[in-house]
C-alpha cells in the first residue's frame, strides 16, 4: 500500500524538535516560524507538555464520554479563567473541522433554519458543513454543495444588512483573523454590526478562532479585540500543541440536552492533559503578552525591509505582503536559510505563526535569512 497523494511535500524529514528548533534526519538545524499551521503554541516538546502527557499517559490514556472525567472538568474551568469566557460551556472534539461542523449544527438545532452566512476567502475545514462554508469551490464536492451557504465580502455593511434582513439564516460564521484566506480582518465596526444584527434576527454568532485563539493574536481570542461577545467559539490547533483537540465554547443561554453532541475521542484524558498544560504554560509564562509585544517587534523590523509592501495580522498571527508570488520565496527560506513558514490563498503572503514563547533574537534570524532569501 502506498499513501494517498494529496500533499505536495518539501524533501525535508522532520525526526526531533525542541521549541521551535527542527533537526531533519540528515541532521540539519531548522527554525520552525509556522508551527505546522499555528499548532505549535508552546514550543516543540516543552518540557512542561511532555510531562503531563507522559504522566497521563501512564495512569490512563482514554475512556469515552460515558463516564465522568475530571480532568475535562479542570479544562473548562481553566479555560473559563484564562480567556474570560466563564459564562460559555466547553465541548470537546477532535480538530478545527470538527469543532465548527458542531457549532454550525448548535446553530441549526437553535433556529430552526439551515442557512448560513460566510466571508470571502473564509476557511472553516474540510468536512460537511464546514467545508460548504468555505471559500474554495475547489475542495468543495457536490455532496458538501447541498448546503446553503451565503458568501459575502468581508467589511461591506450593505451586502451583510441585506442578506441578514431575510429571516433565512441559523448563523454567521466569521474568522476574526482569517488564516488560509491570507490574514484579513472583520474591522471592530463591522464585527459590532454583525453581532448587533444577528441578536435582532435570532441569529447565531460563531466566532471561528480555530487558528487565531489561545493568544496569538496578542490577546486570548482574536474577537476580543473587537468589542463583541459570540453565540459560539470554536477552537482547535494551538489548543493542544500538537495534540488532535479541538472544541466550542457554547454561550450558556444555549441549553443542553443527552445526545444533542456528541464524540468517541473528544475530550479524552491525553487530549485533556495536553490541553491543560497548554494553558499552564501561556500563563505561567505570560505568552500571550509576549505575542502582543513581539508582533510590534516584528513589524518594526518588516518596515526595514523595502521589498515588503505591506504587514498583515495581529500578534503573532502575521503575514508579509510582496508584489510578487512567494512561492518561491518560501522554498528559499526552507531549503536554503533553513527556516519553515506559511504560504496562504493570497499567493503573495508570507505567513508567520511561530509557538507563542520565541524572542526577539529568533525574529532577528528571521529578518537577517529572509533578507538573505530576498
């Protein structure tokens, strides 16, 4: 048997990692600025991480749902506490994907309808729903097609006000960031419009921070700095640093009931206690502050550098913009200055999405090989 081909791959084999150093198993030393998509939040194999993992794993690696488990409990409690969501309820899941094909089915069981709005150049996984609320005919195949889904330009108040008005919808669904589409952003007046509206229409708010959560845009959700408080928060890939989780905060005004959602693997214990160790380490080593203060940094050191037409983002969810296609760029970067980052929709994005705990030395590298590669 041999794999599926869908992945075009660089020759590069990735064997041992620590922070965001990679070794290749040839024994090159690689800087790693794209954290396998913003998974990476805390580093490769922080010592902290390995170690709850290691010692959940040799008391107990997984019992399903149908028994209590506290340590979901102390999850949700700390991820109240941390991220200022205390009045929302914590399911958990396996990935991003998963995470919004169920806040986008919460949103259905909550009105009645079937509709829903989306955002040009939006990514939301590549499942069912979630696929068919992506902007990317390409990965979208009839059987996802079925669902009815409104693209709307992001920021334009009149298309939004006219489509809300029609009482058709079950949600909005918004990155606060978007990530694949290539780092644009919901203005805080039309975040702010949206959420006004879909309270008058009885319209579910999800706020998709599967990428831009857990402090990487310099706050703990990207939506955060908008003013605005969603029906649903999904998250996934920095949660777990590596390990598949994924979940929604669900606003307590929605009510639970057996059965309504559902998981095998969601929230089992290994999944739990990387996830809690994610969150003891960005407070315990203030990562979210440091994302804040590193992302002024790196744009101060983008603007030395003329050929950058423009720095997208916020924190360290950030982007640079040419006038040319980066693809060749990023190979540079990768096989010559032996440094990994993100290409994005917008083929004229270099995308940045390092783990949340480098310096400002790891930026000056950065800077000093893309210089090089430019």
């Amino acid at each position: 048997m041999k794999l599926f081909d869908v992945y075009p791959l660089y020759n590069v084999t990735p064997v041992k990692a620590k922070g965001i150093e990679v070794w290749d198993d040839k024994g090159e030393k690689y800087l790693d600025f794209y954290g396998g998509h913003a998974v990476i939040s805390i580093g490769h194999t922080h010592p902290h991480y390995v170690k709850r993992i290691k010692e959940q794993l040799d008391q107990m690696a997984f019992y399903s749902n149908s028994v209590q488990n506290p340590l979901q409990e102390a999850l949700a409690q700390k991820l109240g506490d941390l991220s200022g969501c205390e009045n929302y309820d914590l399911f958990m899941c396996n990935s991003g994907a998963e995470a919004n094909e169920n806040a986008l089915k919460m949103a259905s069981f909550h009105t009645g309808n079937s509709k829903v709005i989306a955002f040009t150049n939006s990514f939301h996984g590549r499942t069912s729903a979630a696929v068919a609320a992506t902007d990317n005919p390409s990965i979208n195949a009839p059987i996802n097609k079925q669902q009815e889904v409104t693209f709307l330009p992001l920021n334009d108040f009149d298309a939004f006000e006219k489509a809300i008005e029609s009482d058709e919808y079950c949600t909005v669904i918004l990155e606060a960031i978007q990530g694949v589409g290539g780092l644009d952003e919901p203005t805080t007046e039309f975040f702010q419009l949206i959420a006004k509206k879909c309270k008058e229409h009885n319209v579910v708010l999800i706020a998709d921070e599967v990428q831009s959560g857990y402090g990487r845009s310099g706050k703990f959700f990207a939506f955060q700095h908008h003013g605005i408080e969603p029906d649903i928060i999904s998250i996934a890939k920095g949660m777990g640093n590596g390990f598949p989780v994924g979940g929604i905060l669900i606003h307590e005004k929605f009510k639970p009931s057996y059965g309504l959602l559902g998981t095998t693997f969601g929230g089992n214990h290994l999944a739990c206690a990387a996830s809690l160790a994610v969150l003891e380490v960005l407070e315990s080593e203030n990562l979210i502050e440091n994302a804040s203060e590193l992302g002024a940094y790196f744009r101060e050191k983008a603007a030395e550098i003329p050929e950058i037409k423009k720095v997208k983002g916020r924190g360290l969810m950030i982007g640079l913009e040419f006038d040319f296609e980066v693809a060749d760029l990023r190979k540079k970067m990768i096989l010559e200055q032996h440094m990994f980052t993100g290409s994005a929709k917008n083929k004229k994005l270099l995308r940045f999405l390092p783990a949340l705990n480098i310096t400002k030395e790891d930026i000056d590298l950065f800077f000093e090989a893309l210089k090089k590669a430019l």
